[in-house]
C-alpha cells in the first residue's frame, strides 16, 4: 500500500486559516505540548478511530507525527476503511529541523 508523502517546506507555517488542508497531530498529549503547529489539530494515535467525526474529512488530510511511524500507521488504517491522506515527511523532527515555527502547551510561539 502506497502512502502519499509531503515534505514539511511543502507546508505553510501556520494551519490556523487554511481552508482546503486540516494537519492531524497524532502525537502523545505530552509530546503536543512540547511543540506543535499552529493551527493543527490533535488527537492521539489511540483515539482518533473513536473520533473520527471531528476530523473534516472533506478537505485534504494531513497527517504528523514525531518521525512518520504513526502516521504511516494510521494513513494505513484510514485507506482500508476508504479514507486517504498524506503522510507529512519526517514528522515534527523534520518540521523544526527546518526552521518552522511551533507553538508549545500553552500556545506561546517558540
């Protein structure tokens, strides 16, 4: 099964106004609140099949996590049920690797 990749400078830096992308965050509570994306939505690994329901699934889903092992785990999950979406490349790893700004438990830019 192929999963679909995007390089984090792909990314804009920010999801708060995006319209067409959500960016599911399937990290562990403590891991989002050590840093994230702006505008990213979180639900951990582990809950996301019970929540479902609060993710748009009618634009194009984005999916992070620490390296892309979850992510790929889940995409995985999500295609045999019908539901695609793109694997963001190296995870938050790669996402500050890079230089892009996170946000960390209590909202402040770092």
């Amino acid at each position: 099964m192929d999963i679909e990749q995007i390089d984090v400078a792909g990314l804009p830096d920010d999801f708060t106004d995006v319209d067409d992308r959500v960016l599911l965050d399937v990290r562990e509570d403590y891991e989002w609140e050590e840093g994230h994306v702006r505008g990213a939505l979180h639900i951990p690994l582990d809950d996301v099949p019970g929540r479902l329901d609060e993710i748009d699934l009618d634009r194009d889903l984005l999916v992070i996590c620490r390296t892309s092992g979850r992510s790929f785990r889940l995409l995985q999950y999500l295609a045999m049920r019908g539901i695609d979406g793109t694997c963001v490349t190296g995870g938050m790893v790669a996402w500050e690797a890079a230089g892009k700004a996170v946000e960390t438990g209590m909202g402040e830019p770092t």
